[in-house]
C-alpha cells in the first residue's frame, strides 16, 4: 500500500514556499498553535537556507536535498498528530546528518528537548551507517542472528518513543526516494528496512506505515512475485469495484435500519500481506480470502457486535474464519472484529468492525494517544500517562524480538536492558554484559584472541582494557603474536574481566601452565603483593596450611595456575595473622565481639542458619563468591562460584544447588600508614584522594615532602581500611595512576 504524496508548494522564483506548506500542514495537525507553528517554519528555513548555501564541490558528494527530505517527514509525523518539538527535529535531522547543521547551535535555537531528539534518531543511524559500510556482514548470510542483535540494539538505545518515530519517518523517506537508483543501493535500504523498521512500526501498532514499509521493501527484495500479484490484482480490481460498492450499499440500507450512525468503505488488502499469506498457508491468489473486504466503523464497542450481527444476517459466515481482537486484543494493542462471509454472487468477502478510535489506534498505533489524551469516548479508563508507560513496556518487554524469518510477522520479543551491543570491525553485532570492557569482547569473539590481546580500539581510539563498553560502539582488538595473558586481568578491583566466561578461561590458561613455571609465577606474585603489604614476617608455612596445601610450593602453584586468587591469600593471612602482631602495631578503630576462630557465618538464602560445612575441594574463604549444593545428611556443602566440582553439579544435579553469601560478621577498622613515590605533577594530589573516596577509603592524616630539584614527591597518608584484601585492591589501583613510581604500605 504505497502512498500517494502530494508536491510541496512553490512560490514565484520556484522555491518551496515554507509559509503555505506550513498552512497545509493543518490539514494533518491541526492542534500547533502559533509560536509552535511560528517555531517550524523557523527551523524549515534554517533548512532551506543551508540546503541553497551548499558549497558547489560538495553538490556532487552529496546529493541530498534536506529541505524537501524534511518537509516529507514532518508529513508524515503530522499525521501522526505528534507535539511541535518532534516535528521541529524531523525538519532539521536531515540537515543534521549531512552535517550542515550542528546539534549544539540548534540546542540553543530551538531548546534542549529538539536537540535530544536529534541526538536520539543520530544514535539510531549507527545502524545505516555501519551497513552502508559493510552490508553483507551485517545483513548478509549471517541476517537471521545480526538481525535479531540489530533490532535489540536498537530498541535499548530508545528512552524516547519519538526518537523511533522519527526514525521510521526517516527511514519511510529513505525507501520512497531509492526508487530510482541503482539496484544494489534500493537492495541494501530495503533489506533493512524489511528486516528492522517495518516490524517496528508493526509492534508500534502503526498501520499505514508498516504496510507502505512492507510493499516498497518487497517491490525491491522480490520484484517478480510483486509485479505477479500487482498484476493479478490489477485485473480484479474492476469486478471488485462493483462487487464492493454493492456491499456498502446493502450494509448501509441495513446500519440505517438499525439506527447505528456507521461509515462503510472498501478496505484495499497490501501486496505484501497477500504475498505472506499465500507462502503462510501454501495457497494461491484466489484462495486469498480477504481480498475483498470491507471495513466498517460505529461509535460504540456495543455497535460492533450489533453490525456483527447484521452482517452474518445477511451472508452465511465462514467457520474458523472469525477473530474477536476486541475481547483479546493483539500484542501491540490492535482491536477489531474480523469475519468471512459467502457474500453476494457467492464471492468470499471479509469484513472488519471497529469503533472510530480503535480505527486510529489500528492507523497510527501509540502516537492516537497523543490524539485521544483526556478523553474516554469508550469509557475505558486509561489515562495518557497510562499509555505512555505502555509505549515504553512496548520498547522493554521482555523476549519481544525474535529470530525468524527477517520478513515474516513482527518484533514479538522485547529488549533484555542489562545487555549492550557493540560492532566488530566488520560489522558483526555482538552482546555483552552490561559493563563488559574489550577483554571480555576480545574473548567472546574467540579465546585465542583473548589470550593473544595486547591492546584495543574504540571508535578508531585507543583505550585501556578496561574501558566500559557501551551500545554502539564498534571494538577492535590488537593482538600480539603469542598468548600471554596478565595475572592483572584477574585482579578484581582492576576491573578487566566483568564476565564470568572470560575469567574462567584466563584460569584456565594459566592452570594449564607447567607446575614449575606456576610456581615461579605464583612466588613472583605473592612477593610482589606481600612486600607491597608489609607482611614479610609472616609464617607463609603456616598460611599454606591454614588453607588446606601440603607446602609453600603447592600454594605458590595454585597462585600461579590461578586455581587461588591472591585476595582469597590475603583473606586466610588476615585470619592467620592478627593486625596488632604486625611490626608496626596498627590500632582498631572500632571494638566489636568476633567469633574466637575468626569464621564469618554462613547466611543461605530464603531459610537463614543452618547446617553448612566449607567444601574442601576449593576451600572457599569470607570474600569469596560462594554457591551451596544440598547434600544428603550433611547440610549445605558451599562452594566457591567457579569450582569445577559446583560446575559439574550445577548441570547434573541443578535442583539442589542454592544460593548463598557470607554472613555479616561485624567488621573492625584499622589504621595503616601508605606510602606513595611520585614525580610531581598537577592534579595528582586530587587524584589520589579522589580514588580514595572513590573506594570509601577514609584518610586520617597526610604528609608531603616534595623534591624540587628531582621533580619527585613522597606523600604519607594514613588511611583506615577492613581488610589485607581492600588494602591491596586500593595500592593496586594507586600504582595504576599517572606519575605513580610506587605505592605500598610503611612497614
């Protein structure tokens, strides 16, 4: 169903006449007043005026004429009945995207809320961009997993339903003007335009857009089964002219009886949708039912099973071939009555009764509540923010996109918020955890690339490795000759690895490391952190013991294969060694009564205390992200999350595994002197008191001594911590800044 559009008005010298297409406009959108119509017509001339001031060089680049492109969908959105804020971005956007116009100076023309909207469709357009860019790989043999990825993506970078109206607009103008150009352009916007927009204007519930969509996406994706129907339909259409206009006469004779104040019209069915019916139910043409079909409209619910009634008075209805969308409306909020007939000349015919709103809400889906807001002409008591909060269920319900057939039915899935999508240089749409950083990318593309990773780019930039990822962005990952994965990338507070699957295979990798070679590593390591605690007095056969090793050598091992992580050491040395036997006496800030033995309680989820015992196969210790498996006759069993035994269970036998956590023994304060070698620069004071409140640390004193001659700093600070494991965590983090040479504890 293709629409018919009329040509904008010109004025004497062949220009488009803004004044009177804007006094058109109320034709479509009548409910603008003054300023706000005094507003579009400011903002059409700012198009115009940077459409005509184009530079000569850049005509031929880019042969776009904004001023006509955005007049069309401000068209389209008016009959929409849209507020003059999104109009006043659909005339401007395109000026926008081939960058005559910047969003900052129109923030400051036309306010906040236009530019948002702006910025909003400009997000959406990652997806046209990174396609014009490399087709094939985002809509090519792999469309079905990229399309659904695509169509998610899409949905979460939407807070605004107007943004996607505006984009469906976009994308409408987009399909109409590819009429005439080469194959392979019309091929690639009608491809996504089939795959993702016209679905969205179905779940939208807006009609006559998803089925112009759908027809000029299928005149280019399928031109011969087009053209075949278009043809045997152009054949029919004067019988079925006759045939129709005989119908609403009878029915209207019938409505005038009955007193029921209803209009009847003929209802032309889309090539499309015919298209899809006859490959749905392997039919032909003729046994396409409602290709004659009428459709009538009363005023009251009460009045639709009234015609109802009439209609299958007059014509012996067809079994099986009536739905009641008024008492179970479709997903997307669509109602209507829907039956077949054996109507005159015994020709099949369908007819559709619907109230006048329902009508609009079948046309223009959730923008008739911008029409109908305030109002309850069928006593139903929804509100107008009641329906904004559904247009937003609309855009977050979840398991609303589905993976089928890119041209078959609808986004019937909705959009899991806590995922975001990212590009591969090729265009590939990946979902990641909400957080991920381009580690956990490099080995959801592949462990090898993971294990292989030297580096990454976002957005063509280089970034850390820990940089948080977020929608859109497309990832690159350099990649060095041979694996060699970092210990760091395991360190909890560095923030490298946010997914479980990427640590599991970094444990992995080192855990496949010779002993001797772990051993090293291991050593190496704990040296590392000890020294930088100021625990070198400890007895480390002793803490090897306390956690359960036969030797130094074997914990060490365990360190190195990453089978222990060295917070998990810190926690059984704290345990091991009292703060107070320290050199250095630290002293507690806060006096609370702890168990003699220094274990914390376990607390299991939803049943409290009860009987539990530590797992000696992993030897989880406080801190430590635990699981519990329901023995038999001996309690619950708890686990660290990532031990092979729990894995193993969990697929066996998941019934009995449950949730657990350490309970919340009460937790004392100690005061530790930290001492930070610096070469001096600006800001690096404030640096490191802002990662100390970042992390909740609370400072107590601070010294400085500054060399000027060496450009060096030494700085003291004496902060108050819970733990070895937070203490480590945050000189961790300090010896990561800028200019820091060391950061560890005095002794």
């Amino acid at each position: 169903m293709v629409k018919v559009r009329e040509d904008h008005p010109l004025d004497a010298e062949g220009r488009i006449d803004i004044q009177v297409w804007c006094d058109r406009l109320d034709t479509l959108n009548n409910t603008l007043n003054d300023k706000e119509k005094s507003a579009l017509v400011r903002a059409a001339l700012l198009t115009q005026n940077v459409q005509e001031n184009v530079p000569a060089a850049s005509v031929s680049i880019v042969d776009i004429d904004c001023l006509s492109w955005g007049l069309e969908m401000v068209e389209i959105l008016a009959d929409l009945h849209l507020d003059h804020e999104t109009l006043i971005a659909a005339v401007l956007y395109r000026a926008v995207r081939e960058q005559r116009l910047s969003v900052d100076d129109l923030e400051s023309q036309f306010g906040a809320a236009v530019a948002k909207l702006i910025r909003g469709v400009q997000g959406m357009a990652i997806i046209t961009n990174m396609r014009n860019d490399s087709p094939e790989s985002v809509f090519g043999r792999e469309s079905a997993e990229q399309t659904e990825n695509v169509r998610k993506m899409l949905v979460s970078m939407v807070d605004d339903v107007r943004v996607a109206l505006i984009k469906l607009a976009e994308r409408t103008c987009a399909i109409r003007a590819v009429k005439n150009a080469p194959n392979d352009k019309r091929q690639r916007v009608a491809k996504e335009v089939s795959d993702i927009y016209a679905p969205l204007a179905h779940r939208l519930g807006i009609g006559h857009i998803k089925w112009e969509l759908e027809d000029l996406a299928f005149r280019y994706l399928q031109a011969d089964e087009y053209k075949q129907i278009a043809r045997l339909l152009d054949e029919k259409r004067l019988d079925r002219q006759h045939f129709i206009d005989e119908v609403i006469n009878t029915l209207n004779t019938e409505l005038a009886k009955a007193n029921i104040d209803g209009s009847v019209m003929g209802r032309a069915k889309h090539i499309y949708s015919i298209w899809r019916k006859m490959q749905r139910k392997d039919i032909g043409f003729s046994q396409v039912y409602d290709i004659r079909a009428v459709r009538i409209l009363v005023p009251t619910v009460r009045d639709c099973y009234s015609v109802l009634g009439i209609a299958h008075s007059l014509w012996r209805n067809i079994p099986n071939e009536f739905d009641d969308y008024i008492a179970s409306p479709k997903e997307n909020g669509y109602r209507s009555l829907h039956t077949a007939v054996i109507g005159p000349q015994q020709k099949v015919l369908e007819v559709q009764i619907r109230t006048k709103s329902m009508h609009e809400e079948a046309e223009f889906g959730v923008c008739a509540h911008w029409r109908y807001k305030g109002t309850d002409s069928e006593g139903v008591q929804d509100s107008y923010e009641q329906k904004i909060e559904w247009l937003r269920q609309v855009l977050e319900w979840h398991d609303e996109i589905g993976g089928g057939d890119p041209l078959q039915d609808d986004l019937v899935t909705g959009v899991e918020q806590d995922r975001i999508y990212v590009f591969t240089p090729e265009g590939h749409i990946i979902d990641l955890p909400q957080s991920a950083t381009p580690l956990d990318f490099a080995y959801r593309i592949h462990t090898d690339v993971g294990h292989c990773c030297r580096g990454a780019k976002v957005n063509g930039r280089i970034v850390p490795l820990n940089h948080p990822l977020k929608t859109s962005d497309q990832v690159e990952i350099l990649t060095g000759k041979r694996e060699a994965p970092s210990r760091d990338w395991l360190a909890p507070g560095l923030g490298y690895l946010m997914t479980s699957r990427a640590r599991a295979k970094v444990q992995h990798w080192f855990k496949m490391q010779a002993r001797d070679k772990n051993i090293e590593d291991g050593r190496a390591l704990m040296d590392r952190e000890f020294k930088r605690l100021g625990l070198l007095d400890l007895d480390f056969d002793g803490l090897a013991n306390s956690m359960n090793l036969k030797s130094l050598d074997d914990l060490y091992a365990a360190v190195g294969a990453s089978d222990l992580g060295v917070h998990q050491v810190l926690n059984a040395a704290q345990r091991l060694l009292d703060f107070n036997d320290v050199k250095d006496p630290v002293v507690p800030l806060s006096k609370s009564k702890v168990k003699a033995d220094g274990a914390n309680d376990i607390f299991i989820e939803g049943v409290g205390n009860m009987l539990t015992h530590i797992a000696g196969c992993c030897n989880p210790v406080p801190g430590d992200a635990i699981v519990g498996y329901i023995t038999l006759g001996r309690g619950v069993s708890v686990h660290r999350q990532d031990c092979t035994n729990i894995l193993q269970l969990g697929e066996d036998e998941p019934e009995r595994i449950i949730k657990v956590d350490w309970g919340s023994a009460p937790q004392q304060m100690y005061s530790v002197d930290v001492i930070i070698e610096a070469f001096d620069r600006y800001g690096l004071l404030k640096d490191i008191t802002t990662l100390l409140d970042t992390h909740r640390i609370n400072v107590s004193a601070m010294q400085t001594l500054s060399d000027k001659g060496k450009n060096t700093v030494d700085m003291v600070f004496t902060v108050e911590i819970r733990s070895f494991e937070e203490l480590s965590r945050v000189l961790a983090i300090m010896n990561q800044l800028p200019n820091v040479a060391s950061a560890r504890r005095r002794r």
